[in-house]
C-alpha cells in the first residue's frame, strides 16, 4: 500500500524481569533519518535496531524511543577477593612481629576492609533482553506502519481527484487550441479584406501565415507529454510501493509541460487553465513531498 512519511507507533512488552516501551514517530525527509534515544545498556543492540527497522521504513526523519525497567530483583551478587583478604592478614601479622602489638583481626573486621568484598551487577542475558527488545520494535512498527499506510491511503485518493482535475484541463487546452486557429484565420482574412478593400485575397499567403502562428502556438507535444506524466503518476499511485521520489521527479516534468504551455499560449481561456495546472502541479507536489 501507498505509505505516508508521516507516522506513529508504541509497544510496551512486560515480562517478570523487564519492561520495555518502544515509541516512534516520523516526519517527512528525502532519505531515511533514524534517532535513537535509548538506555546506556541498550548501546549494544544499536545495529541491530537499525537493522531490523529498515525492513519496515525505507524514508523519513524517524524519532525512536526506548525505556527500560528491571524488575529482577537478584541482579547484584557479592564478589569476595580472597588474594587481596590474604595481604591483608600477612600484613596484619608483619605489624605484629614489628611493633609488638596485638594481632586482633577477625573476619567481621577484614570484611569491612576496602576492596575484600564488593557488590556487583549480575550480567544480563544479551540474547533474552534481545529477544524482548526486538519483540516490541517490531509491533511498534507495524502499527507505525498502520498508521503510514492509512494516512498514504488519504493522500492517494486526493492525489487522484488532483489528477483527474489536471486531465480535465488538459483536455480543454487541447480542445480549444484548434480553435484559436480557426479564429486567427478568420481575423486575418477580415484584416486582409478590409486592407484590399475588396480585391483578391492570396489563399496561399494566409495559409502560410497560419501555419506560421501555428507553430508558434501548437502545444501538441506539451498535451501529450503532460498527460503521458498525469497516467504515470496514476499509474505510480495505484502500485502501492515506495515511489514518493519517483513521483517528485514526474511532478518536475508535468511543471515543466505547464510552463512551455503557458509561454506559447496567446489565448487568455488558455493562459488561465495553464496558471491553473501549474498551481494544481504544484499542490501535488507538496502532497507527494509526504509520501513515502
């Protein structure tokens, strides 16, 4: 389906031991802008996150978020350095034998020494906390992928009512351009007639004049090109995949067209449908600027 840049998603997955809440959202950009902010202990996993999402966004200025509790309640062990208790004691029984002193040392005591016992955080299970990590990234980006694909169908529906639109003028440029001939024509045997004051007209040099203004004015191949574009874009919306950079190039082109038309045109009813289309071109492309 046609996907919007525009998107959002959440997942919270809750085990025994953790809780982990994914959120993402997007905004329009031309290629694909990923931001993580994230836990320190997830730094590890940063790759693999940037890995996993490119399977579900291929553009777009992406915000992820991701919290974290631990509610394992064991994750602190008690580490005992048995070398550095053991210097302890010989030094101990050194300051015995050379000052005369008592050696009073009890294991309550050596206990509390710096560095004999210390806390420490039990490692986490990497391949368990990955699990539950990549779990929630992934629901959260189907729903965010949801919520793009129900938005790209809106603009794919006003697309197409844009298109249509466009068609529809262009059908009239095509259709009102052999009259302009046709009344120049006229105009110029009437201006002839009136100048010769009745004497014989030169067929042949009013034909050459018109064709000569024809070509001036002939946007035939301008009316063929801007509805070959207008069928493409069409054609592109209807596929339903990634063709939002696609679509701004065709968009380049249909502008293009309009502007050789309205250049040529020296009918008003024509200028005003050219203005018209480039300003309907020029809402398809903010439109399509919103496409994935």
């Amino acid at each position: 389906m046609l996907k919007s840049m525009t998107g959002f998603g959440r997942c919270e997955n809750i085990t025994n031991e953790y809780k982990i809440s994914v959120e993402m959202k997007a905004v329009n950009h031309r290629y694909l802008d990923l931001s993580i902010k994230m836990p320190k202990k997830f730094n590890y996993f940063e790759a693999s996150i940037r890995t996993l999402l490119k399977k579900y966004i291929q553009r777009g200025k992406v915000d992820l978020f991701i919290n974290y509790e631990d509610y394992t309640e064991g994750n602190l062990c008690l580490k005992y350095n048995r070398a550095l208790a053991a210097e302890y004691v010989d030094y101990f029984k050194k300051m015995e034998e050379e000052f005369g002193v008592q050696n009073d040392m009890k294991a309550s005591v050596l206990a509390k020494l710096p560095e004999v016992l210390t806390m420490e955080q039990v490692p986490d299970d990497e391949e368990h906390l990955w699990e539950i990590l990549s779990t929630a990234l992934e629901s959260a980006a189907e729903k965010f992928v949801h919520s793009r694909e129900v938005e790209g169908e809106h603009l794919k529906q006003d697309l197409l009512g844009k298109l249509d639109y466009m068609s529809e003028m262009v059908s009239f440029v095509e259709e009102r351009s052999p009259q302009i001939l046709a009344e120049y024509r006229t105009k110029l045997e009437d201006k002839v007639k009136e100048l010769l004051n009745g004497a014989a007209i030169d067929e042949g040099r009013i034909a050459a004049e018109v064709v000569i203004y024809a070509d001036k004015i002939c946007v035939d191949e301008e009316t063929v090109r801007l509805r070959s574009h207008i069928e493409n874009t069409r054609k592109e919306l209807l596929s339903g995949e990634s063709v939002g950079r696609k679509l701004d190039f065709i968009a380049q082109e249909m502008n293009r067209e309009a502007n050789t038309i309205l250049s040529k045109a020296n009918d008003l009813s024509i200028s005003d449908k050219a203005i018209a289309l480039k300003t309907e071109i020029e809402k398809v492309r903010e439109q399509i600027q919103n496409i994935e």
